[in-house]
C-alpha cells in the first residue's frame, strides 16, 4: 500500500500563510483521488479538499477561497495551500488516498497546524 508523509505544518499568526505537503512512496498518478483531512481538538476527522486523477479539486465550504489543492504526478506530491488562516484552522492535517468506493487507506502521522496570536 503507497506511504504518505505529511510535512508543512507550523504555528503561523492568523492572516498567514502555509503549504502542506503529502509526498507518496509511489507513484499517484492511478490514484482515483487524493485528499487532505484535518482533525481539529475534540472533533471528527473532516475532507478539507480532495484532487481527483484528473485534477478537478473539490473543497470544503469551510476553506473555500482560502485553501487550494494541487497535486505534481511526477513528484508524487500533493500540495495544500492555506491562505488567510483562522484560529478554527487549527488541527491536525492529514492527507489520504481516496479509492473509487471513497475508501480511504491507513492514516500517517500528519502534520501538525496551529493558529494562533
């Protein structure tokens, strides 16, 4: 099963900026999909933004006009862009493969986003 490791996270002042990365031990190009959760304190794992195999993004209303999805095949990576932070952006992120049955695979270490003054 393909590895993901998360890395960007950090603690930013609300109004920043960060980018998440998701860097997969193999190749995603067949991947139906991949996506970026967040687990914020006390919550349920939530879908931020996910990228199909295609390229069409699809994001939370939450981050909508704030937060982007990209992904680079040849990298194997899948970005995050996180514009105009909040406190309520606060959390855990993780990225995850999504398969056709919107199955998602083992859950990796994630990274961690903290907003705060």
């Amino acid at each position: 099963q393909v590895q993901l490791v998360e890395s960007g996270g950090g603690l930013v002042q609300p109004g920043g900026s960060l980018r998440l990365s998701c860097v997969a031990s193999e190749s995603i190009v067949s991947i139906y999909a991949m996506g970026w959760y967040r687990r914020a304190p006390g919550k349920l794992r939530e879908l931020v933004a996910a990228i199909n195999s295609a390229g069409t993004p699809n994001i939370n209303d939450s981050v909508k006009g704030r937060f982007t999805i990209s992904r680079v095949n040849a990298k194997n990576t899948v970005y995050l862009d996180m514009n105009s932070l909040k406190p309520e952006d606060t959390a855990v992120y993780y990225c995850n493969t999504i398969s056709r049955d919107l199955e998602v695979g083992p859950w990796g270490q994630g990274t961690q986003v903290t907003v705060s003054s």
